[in-house]
C-alpha cells in the first residue's frame, strides 16, 4: 500500500485517526492529449454523501473510474477505504458498488440470475446470497420482474436493478455516476429517496456524481465542483451558496440600452451587475432592498423588461461565479 | 436491511469464479439454439453432400468407408464455431464487462470460464453429430474408448481455435471482426486432407497440406475410427492442437491483459 498515512498530513474536514472513505492526491489522467483530471486532492469521510457536481467532460466520471479500479492514474495517488487503488485494487474492489452511468447489465439474464451471480463473484454463499436479494430487493423496488429477462426492463427498472447490484455484498462505499441521468422526475425523486436511505439507514459512505445542481444540494453533506479537470470548490452546498454572500435579482430583458448596466451598478443597493443571454444578473447584499430601485432603473431604460425576480444564490451562481460559466453551459462547449 | 454489514463481500477463489463465469455462458445456451442448431445442421449437410458426392471416387483410390473418413471433418465444422466470444463482444459493449472487471473476480476466471463454457457445449454437441454417424453406419475401431478419445480430441481443438475469436472480440469489441476471425478456419481446412486422402493430393496443395497442422488433427480423429489406437497419429494431432492452441491462447491472454491494461 503507498502509505496514506503520510498523505494524511493535511486532512480536510477529516475525524483525526479516521481512515477517509476516499482521498486523492494530486491525482491525474490524460487521454493522449485531452487532460481529464488535472491534479485532484479530494477527502471524502466515512458517512458522508459528496456530490461530484460538473458538467458533461468535466471529468467526473474519469475520476470515478480511477476510483473504481477500472482506469490506471497517469500520477497522483488515489484510496478507496483506506486501500491504494493500484497497489491494492482487489482490497478496493470487495469494498466498493457501483453504479456506472448507463447501466451495465447483461440483458439476457433475469435480474434473480444477474444478482445472484454478482453475489457469487462476491465470494458470498447461497444463503448469504438468498438473504441479502431478499433485501435489496426490498429496497429497490423492482417486484415480480426480478425473475423477468432484463431486457424487458424499462430504464428506471434497470436503473434500480443496477444499483441493487451495486449493494448486493453490502459495499463500505457507493459510487453512483449520475444516478438519475435520463430518469423522470418521479423517479429521480425515488433514487434521491433510495440513496438517503441507504445513507441514513446503513452509514454508506456514498460518492455520487451529477451534473444536476438541485441533486447535488439535494443529497450531498459536501458538494466538489470541477471544471475542466480540476476541483474549483468544496464544502456543504449552503457554505458554498453563503460564501457568494450576496442575493440575485433576474432580470429577463430583450433590447439594447448600453448605459444600462453602469446605471444599475451605480445603485447604492447593488454590487455587481452582468449579462447573459437576455438576462441581466443584479447581486445585492439585499435583494428586498434592492428590488425596487433596479425596477426603476430598468423602467426608465430602453429595454423591454418581461420579468424580474429575486433569489438566493444557487450552486449554478458558485459555478458561474468561479469559472465564469454556467454547468450547462460548459457542458455544451465540451 | 434490518441487521446491516453483517455480510461483507470477499475474494471468491479462481475455481468459483470459473464455474461462476462458465455457469452464466451455460445458462445462455439454451436461450440462444440458434447457434447449437446450426453449428449441427451446416456440418451435416455438408457431410452428406460430400459423401453423395465423393464416395464412389473415394472407393475407387483405395477402398475405405468414405463416411468415417469424412467424420472427423463434420465434427471439426461443427465444434469450430462454438464459441462465446460474440458473448464477450456485447458484454464489452454494454459495460458489462466493466462491472465484472469492478468484482474481486480473477480476471483470468473472466476468459476462461468462458472458455470452459465453450468445452462443454463442444463436448454436448459432439454427441448428436456422432450418432449420425454410428446411425449411418460408421464403426469405430477403437471401440467405446475411442469415441471417447474422438470427444476428447475434438474438444480440444475446439478450445485450441477457440483462443482467436476470444483475442479478436478482447481487441476490437466488435461483432463483425469476431465474425471475420472464422473465416481464418476455411483456408485451414480446406488446404489441408480434409475431403481427399493426402496421399491422393499433388503439388502445392500437398505440400500446403503436409504442413498444415490439420491434417494432423484430422489424421489423429481419422485413425480412431479407421485404423485403430495408432501413438503416432495420435501425437502428431496432439502436438498439431497444442501448437494452434499456443498461438491462439497465448493471443487472447494478450488481449485481455491489453483490455485491462487499457483500462487498468
């Protein structure tokens, strides 16, 4: 094992003495010339639920599959309950589920067959094997299909098999990559439900990516951003949304007026004025305060105004505000 | 989920990771008879087109049973496209293979219990194949024995070729190379004794054939039916099989290691 008690000189957030559920050092990987990660420093403790939160060839899922085993690091050092995730992947891999992006499963088994084997691979015997079906099929919700082929499946089905493979040999760590991509939002809010639960109920440590903001606030103890291979923030996700401080006002407009925006930053009420694509942003110390002189302001302008609202900041506005752009936004470019 | 982490999950051990692996290739075949069917029906027509049409010509050079000679043809026609390495290509390419590789299982156990799978299926599918001969006539010199050793001999030439479609469906996951990788056995075997005695053939073909592994393959098959235990005949097949499947096995355990080492 490449010592992780040396690199624990620095733990972040961590119970001193407690082995991290997974940390990363300076962590890289390229595919020839496209870097995917750029140096990842990561601490995730025992228990938490961290959402990987980034766009679209951000590299979250490369970090995952280094994290899984699946991808050597081209440098840097990766641990995964405590195990080296090259020096000791087998260590690693009785320890972890996963639950890839797209849902790895064979469709001409049935789900009794593909679960019972995945137990087999787990070194776990008939009865073990017998018990925890009984259990994660409870948990997962998937009812008479079980002894159905899992072609048959719908999307969601399969979503919920996957993941009960994932927890078949009770896993220390849960690697969910984008859980609820391409799910309905029914049964977004079932797996968001689901994951909670396994959480709560079991202590799971559970490391899930998305590049769904309200996900990420909605599940994650801790939230890391990253942009372009490289983590730009960490920490709970209502630090990160306090630590922009200010509140926003929307304006959505259509026009032109160039003076506008050097008339709303002259406001005393207001601290920094942007736009984007027909919309004009207003941060505010106060958006209560600010609302009705930058409603004036916007009146006496040349713009057409068709709505204006304010809000508090969301993990969006974090990203925005450390890479300059919005999460879908640079998903798009990449 | 009452009493959790009660259950931990553990390394399995190579032997049940084999079975565990071969156990879930098993299962599929019975689902897809398709491709057991077929793998029947091709060899035996053919067997029965060449034998309506070549055993007045075989008589005629030397006397001998035409339908035992062409026997071991039909079984090696039969055994050599049985394999699961189109298997292999779909759980590349749905990510399954990714969730095993994910497992503690031995990644060794990943091709061979493949491989197992495919010995067994090999060995189920020999049982037709030889009845139609036995019903049609053809005697076993060797006796019961014998056609054991045919089983045995075919099973491993089986698993001898089977390495290159595996090597193919490792290194390019891709349906249509596998495909491709069986069109390799045709020249094999038609350059070779397979339809004529090699004492019959001329000039390049029977050089080609002389050193065309099988022609010693199908010599070794040959000599169990027709002429009895015979050591030679029966080492030059086994050193015929042992040198395909050096070349073949050796290719796919290349594979694999470039798969994982590709990812890992």
């Amino acid at each position: 094992m490449t010592g992780l008690v040396e690199h624990l000189e620095t733990p972040r957030g961590a119970d001193v003495g407690r082995v991290p559920a997974v940390r990363t050092s300076e962590l890289v990987r390229h595919f020839a010339k496209t870097v995917a990660l750029a140096g990842i420093d990561l601490h995730v403790d025992q228990g938490e639920i961290y959402g990987f939160l980034g766009p679209n060839g951000a590299g979250k899922s490369t970090l995952i599959r280094v994290l899984c085993t699946l991808l050597r690091p081209n440098s840097g050092h990766a641990w995964v309950a405590g195990h080296d995730v090259v020096q000791e992947p087998h260590e690693v891999r009785v320890r972890i589920g996963v639950a890839l992006q797209e849902a790895a499963l064979d469709d001409r088994q049935s789900g009794r067959e593909l679960l019972t084997l995945q137990g087999r691979l787990y070194g776990l015997r008939p009865g073990e094997i017998r018990g925890r079906l009984d259990d994660v099929l409870d948990l997962v919700d998937i009812g008479g299909a079980i002894d159905r082929r899992i072609g048959t499946y719908s999307g969601g089905m399969k979503r919920r098999l996957d993941l009960a493979a994932a927890l078949v040999h009770q896993p220390e760590v849960l690697f969910l990559d984008e859980p609820t991509t391409g799910l309905d939002p029914q049964s977004r809010e079932r797996v968001w439900a689901e994951v909670k639960k396994l959480n709560r109920e079991l202590g799971i440590t559970i490391f899930l990516t998305t590049q769904y903001l309200e996900e990420a606030d909605a599940l994650a103890d801790r939230v890391g951003i990253i942009s372009r291979g490289r983590i730009v923030a960490d920490g709970p996700p209502e630090v990160l949304k306090r630590s922009l401080r200010n509140d926003l006002i929307v304006a959505e407009v259509s026009g032109e007026d160039p003076g506008v925006l050097d008339r709303l930053r002259q406001l005393d009420v207001v601290e920094t004025v942007s736009r984007e694509k027909g919309k004009i942003f207003v941060s505010s110390p106060s958006a209560p305060v600010a609302l009705s002189p930058v409603a004036i302001e916007l009146d006496k302008s040349m713009l057409q105004v068709h709505s204006l609202t304010s809000r508090s900041p969301s993990l969006d506005d974090v990203f925005r505000k450390l890479t300059g752009n919005h999460i879908e936004a640079e998903g798009s470019e990449t | 989920m009452s009493e959790p982490l009660e259950v931990r999950g553990r390394e399995a051990g190579f032997l049940r990771d084999l079975r565990s692996v071969a156990g879930r290739a098993l299962r599929q075949v019975p689902r897809e008879p398709v491709s057991v069917l077929s793998a029947i029906f091709i060899p035996g027509f053919f067997y029965a087109v060449n034998v309506g049409a070549l055993e007045n010509v075989a008589r005629s050079l030397g006397g001998f049973s035409y339908k035992a000679f062409l026997l071991p043809m039909a079984i090696a026609f039969s055994v050599t496209g049985m394999s699961r390495a189109q298997v292999l290509v779909t759980d590349i390419q749905s990510g399954y293979f990714d969730r095993l590789c994910m497992t503690p299982v031995r990644r060794l156990a990943l091709l061979l219990g493949l491989m197992v799978a495919d010995v067994l299926v090999i060995i189920a599918l020999c049982v037709p194949v030889l009845a139609i001969g036995l019903g049609i006539g053809v005697h076993f010199a060797t006796g019961v024995p014998g056609i054991l050793a045919f089983i045995g001999f075919s099973a491993l030439w089986g698993l001898s070729f089977t390495g290159l479609p595996y090597a193919v469906a490792l290194k390019t996951a891709s349906p249509a190379a596998v495909n491709a990788s069986y069109i390799l056995f045709f020249p094999l075997f038609f350059l070779s004794d397979a339809v004529m005695p090699k004492q019959v053939l001329t000039g390049w073909f029977s050089a080609i054939a002389t050193y065309n592994p099988i022609t010693y393959l199908l010599g070794a098959l040959r000599s169990l039916i027709l002429t009895g235990w015979q050591s030679r005949s029966l080492l030059e097949g086994l050193a015929a099989l042992a040198g395909i499947g050096s070349v073949s096995l050796t290719l796919a355990l290349l594979a694999l290691r470039g798969r994982l080492n590709r990812g890992l």
